[in-house]
C-alpha cells in the first residue's frame, strides 16, 4: 500500500511543541502507512528543552523524521517589550524562506523516491498559519494543529468579523460592560477575560487579528479537545452550525503525554524528596501550584501574598515556583517572606520545575491553583483534580471563564487577573484553596472526576476523539 507522508511545523516551546508531537504519535498509533516529517523551529529561550524533548521522543519513532530549520535571527528586543505575541509571530515569519524552501526538498524527494509515497500537507501550530500560503503553492492542504481548546477556535473565528464589521481597533478594557457574543461560547463572554494582546495597540491586537485571519484558509483544524467536555463549542463546529463557515473541525484530544518530559531544569535530587513526600500525605490532602512552562511571571508581592494565602488555607501545598529572568532574586527561597518556611515545615514543599503529570497523578493531590493553560487543564481533568483558576497571560483568561461559568469544572479565584495587574491578596487564595480542599461545594470533585473518565474513554479505541482521528486519516488519504 502506497505510503502517505504528513509535514508537521510546531511551535516551539512546551505548551505547543508537546501535543502536537503527541498528536503526531497517536496518527502513527491509527495507521502504520503513515510518516511524519518534522520541521523544528529553534527558538533560543526553548532551545535545550526542545532537543532532549525531541530526542526522546523520535528515539522510539522511526516512523517520525526530524528536520532541523536553521536557525534565524530573534527580532528586535524592542519588539518583545511591546508585546510577546508581535515578537512570535515575527520570529515565525523570519522562518518562512526556511520552511518553504524545506517543504520543497521534502516534495522532491518523495516524487523521486523508490517507495513513491505521496505528501498529504502540513500540519501547522496555528502561530504558523502563514505557512498556509506556503503549502498553497506547493499545492498541498493545510491543517491547523489547535493547542488550545474550541472556545478559543470561536474566539479565533469571531475576530476577522469584528475587526471588518464592527471596529478595526483593538479592544479597550472600557469596553467591559458590552459583553461579547462568540461562535461556540455557550455564555455571553466579558472583554476582561479576553486574551491581553487584543487590547494592545503596539502589535499585539494586529498580530492575533493576522493569525485570526487565516483560520479560513486551512482545510482543516485540529483540536485537542473532546466533544464531551466542550460539548456546546463542538456542537457548533462539528455539527456545522456555523453553517459551514468553518473549515472541517477535528475535536482529537486530550492529546496528553503522561510520562514526565524530560527537562533540563528538573532538579531530580529536588523531584525525589517531592515524591516521597507526597508518598507520605494522606489521599487528596495536599493541594499542588504550578503556573505554565514560562518562566517565572510572579511578582515579588504577589508570591509573598500566595505564601500567606496558603499559609492561612491551614492546608498541606507543593509548590513550584520559577524566578522571574531579569529580577534581582536568585532562587524562589529569596522571594518568600520572613520564616515562611520555617512556620510552614512539614506541610508544604517548593520546587522548581516539577514532572507536573507525575505531580497531578499522585493520589495525595487534591486541588491544583493552576494558570489555566490548556494543557495543564487537561491533564488536571484527566486525573480528576479540580483547579482553582490563577491565569496570567495568553488566552488563560477566557480558559478560566469558560472553566467556571460553562463547565463547572474549576473554582473561581480569578479570571481576571493578568501578569502585572493587581495582586490576588492572601485572603482570597486561602478562601479558593479551602474551598476545593476542605468543602467541595456542590460536588465538584465529582464532576471533575466524571469529566476525567470522558476524557479516558474519548480517546480509546471507538470513542469520540478516537473516531475524530480515524476521520481526519481518511480525509488526508482522501485529498493525497
Ligand atoms: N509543566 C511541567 N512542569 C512544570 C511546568 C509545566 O511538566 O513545572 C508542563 C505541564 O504539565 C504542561 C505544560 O508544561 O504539559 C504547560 O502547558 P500549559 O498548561 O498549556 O501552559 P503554557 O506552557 O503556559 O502553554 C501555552 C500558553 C497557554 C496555552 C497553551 C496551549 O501559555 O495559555 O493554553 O500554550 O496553547
């Protein structure tokens, strides 16, 4: 049977670059006539975790083909200062000459190869959408790999209307009391939790409206997701009541991977008196803090008022803490207050970079103050963890909205809340952590668990993701 070879662009960084190979893998899994080649953008500040992420990964994968891109000059500092989506879609698009001219060795090779297999696209992060125009040429269909969920697909596909329609300006926080209608958001959507980029005037709003833009032109989009969590938002695009104004959306997901990555700043001397620490808790007894794959975003008085908060909470807490780049602190220890840790021996841990599966699936865990990130809510979800919402940056807002009003699946500390805006105060985090540690009002845990077992059985053999793969294979061989 003829071969069929599928080109993937990652984003780099783990927020991006881990699912989408993780969804390569699980293509591999449904069909044994596929290969994957992989066009890894370096970026600096990810370099070292990409090249042992990759490395690992592609070790048991012969049927997975790494292509390094050369690498290309970062923008302009200046650019980063005026807002990190700019920034990134600026550093994607100085890629560009690399990745076309790629794709075009790539083509060649498979017309003159003696397995004559038949290239069926890309696969792009959707910061790489400007490579659609790239597979255009090369006559080849694109497919959006969605890293994060339906509701932010709706988000993506409200944006171009509003831009032409409504207003080509970016959203003003003043905006606050005009609530939003968006395609697959089931409730009326604030522009508070909207992500921080569409209300910058200095690229950011342009950028996304750029990305946004483009969603159109794929054939189809990926999303890791399932049609049992974000029922309203696949219903609407699945079930085609946007009326086809969408290209063919494929709910995949969770696309998870569940081993620990292997990180170059996991302290693994640090990792093993974490485990067997949490060994030694009593089940759902200690509630874990973790905040993404950036860097440390915290100031310094708002880690303090999160000692103090999980101070009062009187409960057992893992916490990781990173250290801003470019502060005057050196390690996290220097940014708590005065004997934190001393008054708090015993019942709760520090720690930097932890294996955050690992963590989540330990049975002493039971809450997770989590920044709202996508794949940190799905991994959460799937080991039946409830969080309480702490976003910061990106689309984490709107993640957290959506994790309260629509699903029920998280409590409320804030949606609100962003990087350099007002503080969370210590009162507000210790009531948030009691109440998912030591009440479960209304049977949260419950439904988090419920949704964790949906997660489960959608991505098995005949469930919903399952099928939504099977799909999307056929649909490549289709159009090959
Ligand atoms: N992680 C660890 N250990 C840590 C910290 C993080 O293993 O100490 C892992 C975590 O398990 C998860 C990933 O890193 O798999 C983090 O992903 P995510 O929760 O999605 O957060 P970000 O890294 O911040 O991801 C970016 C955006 C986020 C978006 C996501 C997917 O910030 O808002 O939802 O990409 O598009």
């Amino acid at each position: 049977m003829k071969k069929t070879e599928l080109i993937f662009v990652p984003a780099p960084g783990a927020g991006h670059l881990v699912s989408t190979l993780e969804f390569a893998k699980r293509l591999l899994d449904q069909d044994d006539q596929l290969l994957i080649t992989l066009l890894l953008i370096k970026m600096p500040a990810s370099l070292l975790f990409i090249d042992s992420y990759v490395k690992s990964l592609t070790a048991s994968q012969p049927r997975i083909q790494v292509i390094d891109l050369p690498e290309v000059e970062p923008p302009p500092m200046e650019i980063l200062l005026k807002s990190p989506e700019y920034y990134f879609c600026e550093f994607i698009e100085s890629c560009l000459p690399h990745v076309k001219d790629m794709v075009s060795k790539i083509l060649s090779s498979a017309a003159d190869s003696t397995t004559h297999h038949q290239v069926a696209g890309l696969v792009i992060d959707f910061f790489c959408v400007s490579m659609i125009d790239i597979a255009n040429e090369a006559g080849l269909p694109s497919f959006i790999f969605l890293t994060s969920n339906a509701g932010f697909l709706g988000l993506m596909m409200h944006l171009p209307n509003r831009h032409q329609q409504i207003s080509s300006s970016a959203y003003k926080m003043s905006d606050s009391d005009d609530e939003l209608l968006i395609p697959g958001i089931a409730d009326p959507v604030s522009p508070r939790v909207l992500p921080i980029a569409l209300f910058n005037e200095h690229g950011g709003y342009t950028s996304y409206v750029k990305l946004s833009q483009r969603f159109k032109d794929a054939k189809g989009i990926i999303v890791n997701t399932f049609a049992e969590l974000e029922a309203y938002a696949v219903e609407y695009f699945v079930g085609d009541v946007d009326d086809h104004q969408t290209p063919a959306v494929y709910p995949v997901g969770p696309v998870l991977n569940l081993k620990s990555l292997p990180h170059p700043d996991l302290d693994l001397a640090q990792w093993h008196k974490t485990m067997k620490w949490l060994d030694e808790q009593p089940q759902s007894s200690v509630v874990f803090l973790c905040f993404g794959s950036g860097s440390g975003s915290f100031s310094a008085l708002q880690v303090k008022e999160l000692a103090l908060g999980l101070e009062q909470s009187g409960d057992k807490f893992l916490w990781s803490i990173r250290v801003p780049p470019s502060t005057e602190f050196k390690n996290p220890e220097e940014m708590l207050p005065d004997g934190f840790l001393e008054r708090v021996h015993g019942r709760g841990m520090i720690c930097g970079w932890t294996a955050q599966v690992e963590v989540l699936a330990h049975k002493a865990i039971g809450g997770f103050v989590s920044h709202c990130g996508w794949n940190s809510i799905l991994e959460s979800l799937w080991f039946g963890v409830p969080i309480v919402t702490f976003p910061i940056y990106a689309e984490q807002q709107l993640n957290a909205f959506r994790m309260v009003k629509e699903l029920g699946l998280a409590v409320e500390l804030r949606s609100d809340h962003r990087i350099g805006g007002d503080p969370v105060m210590a009162d507000e985090i210790a009531r948030a952590v009691k109440s998912v540690m030591q009440s479960d009002d209304g049977g949260l845990r419950k439904r988090v668990q419920e949704m964790g077992d949906k997660a489960r059985k959608a991505v098995m053999n005949g469930g919903s993701s399952f099928l939504s793969i099977r799909q999307f294979l056929n649909d490549i061989k289709g159009s090959a």
